[in-house]
C-alpha cells in the first residue's frame, strides 16, 4: 500500500517518523531494518543459550529502545539500540544461569582436597603439591590432579563480578563488551567516526583505550605494559573517555543540525571547531528572521558576545586552548537560550545570538548572558585570567530592519558596552 514505506528508507528516518507519529506498520518496518543488529547481538553470545531465544529476547531490547529513544540526547539509535539488545540479553543469561551440578563422588573428594590443603597451607605456610595431598587422604595422585584441573572449570561466576586480582574493578561483562563486543557491532560510518575521534587523542591516550576497550586487558595488566601506575592508568581513561565523549557528540550535533538545514546552500552551516553556526549562515539567518517579523509584525532581537584577552591565553597556552575556549563557550550560550534561539559565531572570539520575537526585553537577556559568561569564565581561568567579556544588543523595529543595521547598532563604543573582566 502507498501508506507503508519502503524497506530502503533510512533507519534512522523511519525511528524519527515513528517518534513523531507511532504508527504499528511504521514499528514493524524498524524492526525489519534492525533485525540484523539484533542477529550480530545475538550471535556473540551462542553458545550459552540457543540462539533463537537470544534473538527474541534480543527483539524485546529493541522494542525497549524504540519506547525510551530520546533523538535529543545526542546518540545514534543504532548505538543506543545495541546496548539495550545486548542488555537485554546479559539480563535474560543472568536470569538462565544455574549452578553446575557435580557428581557426588567429586564434590565429595575435592572437599576433602580442599580441606587438606587449608589445613597443610596453615601449618607450613606454603601450598602442597599434588603428591602431598594425596598421601594425606590415601587417594592415587591422578585423583587429586583431577580435582585441581576441573577446579576452575566447575566455578561459576557472576558477570558482574570484578575478576580476582584486578584493582580496577573490571567485570566480565566489561570484558565482553570491551573485547569481543563492541567492535564487531559499529557499522562502517560508525567505525570512520570513531576512528576520526581516536587520531583526535594523544598517541598514550589512543594506546590506553585501545588496550582497555578492544584488547580486554584490566589497568593492572595495562600498567605493567606500559610501566606506568594503575592509577595514572585509571587518570588517562577518565580523561580520553571525556575528551572522546567530547568530540563525538560534537560530531553528532553537527550531523543532525546538517540534516535539517536545506541542500541547496553555498556556505558551510556549522562551524567546525564550535559547533555554533558559521557567521554566513548567522548573517543569512538574521535576514530571514527580519523578514518574517516585518511579515507578522513581531520582533527580533539580536546579542552580540565578544571574548578579549584570547590572545594572551593563545600564547602561554596554545592555539588549541582557545578553540577549546570558544567551543565551551558556545555550549554555555546554547545553553543559556531559548532553543528557537539561533546562536553563531561573529568574528573570531565572538558569538552572536539572534532571538526571535523577542524585542524590549533584549536588555534582561542580554545582563543574564553576561553574568553567565562572566562568573563562567572566571571559574575556568581564575581571577587572573586577563578575559574580559563584552555583551552589546540591538531589537528591530527600534534599532533598525536590516541584518546592516542591528548589527551596526550591537557595534557601540566601547566605552558604552556591559564589560566584565575575569
């Protein structure tokens, strides 16, 4: 039927399409077009439970991710999809799990086996051998060496336990999302932007989650690789996870603002280093929103927000700090607005924000922008961090109706700018 959508349509368009209007033939197409995420899933963890019941259970973590999916949090549904399914899964094992059952007769002697061997460890101090433990219980030595060999095969674990001897607290869940998981399941587009993430780190940092997340291997076992502590080993995690996290929602925030932005443009619509939109499109942007307020007869307002002092941070800290700077500077003004609001850059250490129908109360958004700005910046470099924060405004009707002539108006003396030092 011309209603029901092809089975070519972008996944992540039919998720969008069914959030926005939760139609069942739309659920059933989602599922048809996840089914072999589902199946990849699955098939990691066959073997342990029949792979047809892991696939079903693996379908109920993808019904799970359709209802909970937020498209607003800044994550693929494919990624948040496949750690529910495989969830879900680990849930349904934990739930499955069931004690070996040990014939009488070796239950019986390894707790003789063991008994002798914390009795001779107390009184000696050491581990017996296989020879000595068998003298003491009058049994053959073959018997003990059986008892000692399927020791470990007979233990049963949890998955959320740590393994022994690891001080970092490592589970074998972690191991199996971390080793055999996690690669395996990134699609192709995946894989190229995390890959374009990872040459953004430093060569230790890159080493380090290579080692934890794809090699399996716990910080203890990292630091002796790599002849450093566990806890600098638990301090380079923390920080390149952070910085990864970082970069990827950043890229993620410019792949679903480039999705709604028309095709058809000649400029670049995201600033590369903030996130914020170009100033082209910032200009383009005030024009539009001029023109349908003088259609409506509502207003605009426009606040321009400038950063002095980067040049001294650039030169004691590098050129990098200052991207850093302005890229978290740009998320505390996206923040700090309305999200009708449209925020860009303007120069090259400022931001503009453009604020439809918003018109004689500019002048109260404008003070609340500057006192964010400023007790922010001054947190993040001290009082003596030389950045000085300058915030002017401008509204149409009353200060003009072209993007020229706010933007003439935002540019006052200096002298008659709010302006606060950090």
């Amino acid at each position: 039927m011309s209603q029901y959508l092809s089975l070519h349509q972008d996944p992540e368009g039919l998720v969008n399409r069914y959030l926005a209007d939760p139609r069942p033939d739309l659920k059933d197409l989602i599922m048809v077009q996840y089914a072999g995420l589902v199946e990849r899933v699955a098939r990691k963890f066959s073997g342990i439970e029949a792979y047809e019941d892991l696939v079903q259970v693996g379908f109920i973590g993808l019904l799970n991710a359709l209802t909970k999916f937020d498209p607003e949090a800044g994550v693929r549904f494919n990624t948040y999809a496949m750690y529910l399914v495989a969830g879900e899964i680990k849930h349904y094992l934990r739930d499955r799990s069931q004690t070996i059952r040990h014939p009488a007769w070796l239950q019986e002697l390894r707790h003789r086996v063991n008994k002798a061997v914390s009795a001779y460890r107390s009184e000696s101090g050491k581990a017996p051998t296989e020879r000595e433990v068998a003298d003491i219980l009058g049994v053959s030595e073959s018997a003990v060496r059986e008892v000692f060999q399927t020791q470990e095969m007979l233990k049963v674990a949890s998955l959320d336990a740590a393994t022994q001897n690891d001080d970092d607290g490592t589970t074998e869940v972690d191991r199996l999302d971390s080793a055999d998981f996690c690669p395996e399941q990134l699609s192709v587009e995946d894989r190229v932007v995390l890959e374009h993430a990872m040459r953004q780190l430093r060569d230790l940092e890159r080493e380090v989650l290579v080692l934890f997340h794809f090699d399996s291997m716990s910080q203890t076992e990292i630091a002796a690789r790599m002849g450093i502590s566990c806890n600098y080993v638990s301090h380079i995690l923390r920080q390149s996870l952070a910085k990864l996290r970082k970069i990827l929602t950043t890229e993620e925030a410019k792949d679903r603002l480039l999705r709604r932005q028309a095709e058809d443009v000649d400029y670049d619509i995201i600033d590369a280093d903030t996130s914020a939109y170009t100033e082209s499109y910032f200009r383009a942007r005030l024009e539009e929103e001029l023109h349908r307020a003088s259609a409506d007869d509502s207003s605009v307002a426009l606040i321009i927000i400038r950063f002095d002092g980067l040049e001294g941070m650039k030169k004691f800290y590098g050129s990098q700090s200052v991207i850093d700077f302005l890229a978290d500077a740009a998320e505390l003004l996206k923040d700090s607005v309305r999200r009708l609001d449209v925020v860009g850059r303007f120069g090259e250490t400022g931001f503009g924000v453009i604020l439809p129908l918003t018109g004689h109360n500019v002048g109260l958004v404008k003070q609340r922008l500057l006192t964010k700005a400023a007790n922010w910046t001054m947190g993040r470099l001290g009082p003596n961090g030389g950045i000085a924060v300058q915030v002017a405004e401008a509204s149409a009707p009353r200060d003009g109706r072209t993007g020229a002539e706010l933007l003439a108006a935002a540019e006052v003396p200096p002298s008659s700018k709010s302006k606060i030092a950090a």
